[in-house]
C-alpha cells in the first residue's frame, strides 16, 4: 500500500516550540549567512583587501589546521562545562570574528582572525549534535532531529549562495562589507535564539570527574578514519567535479550549478527518511557500505564523460550525480547512526568533536587530493577514488559490528537505546 504524503513536523508552529526548535532556527539563520558569505569571501579578501592567491589559499589552510585541532579538545571541554554553553559561545566567538573582518586588513591579522572563525565554524556542528543528543531520548527522535538540522543547514545555504551571487555579481567592497555585518549579525541573533534552549547536564553538574574516553576508543577512532573517507564525496562535488568538468570535458560550465542545486534540493527532501535507517549502529553500518559502494559507481559514471560533449555528456553528467547523491545520503546517515549510538551519554560533546574532525580532515585535503586524481590522473584517478570508497564501505560495516561486540552486545541488530 503507497503511504499517503504528510505535511512535515517542522512545517509546523508546535514543532519549533519543542526544546530543539531554537537549536534548529539558529542553524538556519547562520546557514543563510554562511552560504552567503563563503560565496564571495575569496574575492572579498583576493580583491578588496588586496591578498594574493597564495597568501588566501595559505591562510585557509592555516586556518583549516586549526579547525582541525580544536575540535574534539573542544568537545571534551563542551561535557565538562555544558554543551548548550559552549554553542552558544562558538556562535558569538564566530560572529565577532566575521565583524572584525571590516576592520582588519594586515595579513597575519587576517589570518589569526580566519583560525578563530574557521575553528569556530567548524566545531560547531558537532557541539550542536551533542546539545541535541542531550534533549532527546536515543533512538529515532533523537535522530530525526540530527537530520533535521542538516536539512536546515542544507536548505539555508542554497538560499544564501543565492545572495552571495548578487553580492559577487556588484564586486563592490560596499556590498562585501555589508555582507560581513549581515552574517556578523546572524551570528550573534543564532547565539540569542540558543540562550532559549534548556540547559544540558555537564560533568560539572554532576560533580562527576574523568579523563578523555574517546582516545581509548579503537571502533569509534576507526569509524572516525572511515567516515572520514566517505566525507571526501563532498571535497568530490565541490572541487573534483567542477575541475574534472573543466580540464576533461566539452560541458558547459553552468551546468555545475545544476548539479549542486539538485543535490541540495534530493537532501533537503530525503535525508531525513533516509536518515531513519541508521537508527541502529548495525544500521548506520550498513548505510556506510551502501554509500561506499554508490559513490563508487558514481565515479565511473563521472570517468564515461571523458572528452564527452554535447547532450551526451550533460545526461551522463546527471546521472552520476544522481548515483552521487544516494549515496551522499547514505553516508550523512550512516555518520549520525555511528557518532550518536556509540558515543556514552555523558561524553557526546567529546565523541562528536571526535568524530567531526575525520569529517573537517577530508574538506581540508580534498581540493588537493581532487587536483592530483582527477585533473592530472584523468580516468585512473577515478579508479583511485573508487577504490577508496568501496575500503571505507566495507570497513565502515566491519567497524560497526567491531564496536558492539566490544560493547558486549551480541545482537547487532540492538537499538540504540542498548549502546
């Protein structure tokens, strides 16, 4: 029998007044900014600050170490002083150091400023996932509103990048500037809408003392490694696509924009429904192995465009990112299934943090990693990249059956509410 449409809880007035819905309205409004500002940002300080190619592109990567770095210590700190505390100081730490941008224009300082913010803008995520898992019960509401929160955050920045590409289209340092105070202001409106959400227990409240947990970890460290890999399909849409378009087809370049605003469009629909089927670690196992091995297929659909033209390849392009897509879904799925379910509940703050930076170590490495495979390495690079995804499903299934049997539950089958 067809299960008829329904009308989506957060379409809803009742659903944003539950304990979530702040944390969901703030990831919206910083998103909207976000998809905005990270448009035009490199011309901003390429053309109206004066940098060079070379100093912009060392100083993000400077500042995506220091992302890198911060981000499970970070969580560690969030479960000893309280999680909802520590997101809403990430998001004024954030919003200054975007206002600041105004005023500075040393290089070094710019730099110093990228590290807070990008350190910040990273770490953010996962502390939210952690206040989340804090205010719901495990099992499929604690992940429905995981996953609600991605298509937030998914939905906001399309919208975004949509202003971002007016802002970008005036060039002016008027426009820039005023796009600066505008995701600057978002920032510190997202941390007022935060200081509405109930307060998480830390170990502080508990009076409870212990050292790091997750370092002792082994599974949750290896599906960190394995998620990580997966993550480089993002750097793969981002960057690799867009080059591999450029150096090795006949394709229009606006047709990359097409494939970006389906992809936004396929996970704003479907990752919640796809999402539920993660609600088990055995779950969440399997859905890594299912994207690994379609985002496999994905790249030897994106290899057939080889000096492709025509309509030829505009149709082959959208059925690799179709394949792309599906198994983006999985993988987000298969990452909340694995980095909720196994993370102790009084240390989600430390296992996200954790598990956020396999995640933050594939976008810092992946424009790079995409240049050598797929721009200079052409058809074999795909074959690389293939490989790397079918190890990362297979090891990722593995990794989960591994971390329950050391949990001492033999059925892998358990809910989360056994872990």
């Amino acid at each position: 029998m067809i299960r008829s449409w329904r009308r989506p809880e957060w379409t809803t007035l009742a659903w944003w007044r539950h304990p979530v819905g702040p944390i969901h309205a703030a990831a919206l409004v910083l998103s909207l900014g976000r998809g905005a500002w990270f448009t035009c940002w490199a011309m901003f300080f390429i053309k109206s600050v004066g940098l060079t190619n070379a100093q912009f592109g060392g100083g993000i990567t400077l500042a995506g170490v220091a992302g890198l770095a911060l981000g499970a210590p970070l969580g560690y700190v969030a479960d000893r002083v309280g999680t909802r505390e520590t997101l809403i100081v990430l998001t004024l730490v954030q919003g200054l150091a975007i206002l600041s941008y105004a005023v500075v224009r040393d290089f070094w300082a710019i730099v110093a400023v990228t590290c807070v913010m990008i350190a910040a803008e990273r770490s953010t995520p996962a502390i939210r996932v952690a206040v989340i898992s804090g205010l719901t019960p495990p099992g499929d509401e604690r992940l429905n509103s995981i996953s609600t929160a991605r298509v937030m955050t998914q939905g906001g920045i399309v919208v975004g990048a949509l202003f971002g590409g007016l802002v970008l289209s005036a060039d002016s340092r008027v426009g820039y500037l005023s796009l600066i105070v505008l995701y600057g202001v978002a920032n510190l409106f997202a941390a007022a809408l935060l200081r509405r959400v109930p307060h998480v227990r830390s170990l502080a409240d508990r009076k409870a003392r212990r050292g790091v947990l997750v370092l002792r970890d082994r599974p949750f460290l290896a599906a960190t490694l394995l998620n990580g890999l997966l993550a480089l399909n993002w750097g793969m849409l981002d960057s690799g696509v867009p080059l591999w378009i450029s150096a090795h087809t006949r394709a229009p370049l606006w047709v990359m924009g097409l494939l970006m605003g389906f992809n936004a469009v396929v996970i704003v629909l479907f990752q919640n429904r796809v999402s539920r089927a993660g609600a088990t670690v055995a779950g969440a196992g399997r859905l890594g192995l299912w994207s690994g091995l379609l985002l496999a297929v994905s790249c030897g659909v994106f290899a057939a465009t080889y000096h492709g033209s025509g309509t030829y390849v505009l149709v082959v392009l959208f059925l690799a990112a179709v394949v792309h897509v599906v198994g983006e879904l999985f993988f987000v799925g298969s990452g909340f299934g694995l980095s909720v379910g196994l993370a102790p509940q009084d240390a989600h703050g430390e296992y996200q943090g954790m598990f956020n930076t396999g995640q933050a170590a594939a976008m810092m490495l992946a424009p790079g990693a995409m240049t050598v495979m797929l721009v200079e390495g052409g058809r074999l690079g795909w074959l690389v990249l293939a490989v790397v995804y079918v190890v990362a499903g297979l090891g990722t299934v593995a990794t989960a059956r591994w971390a329950l049997h050391a949990r001492g539950i033999g059925d892998v089958t358990s809910d989360l509410e056994k872990v």
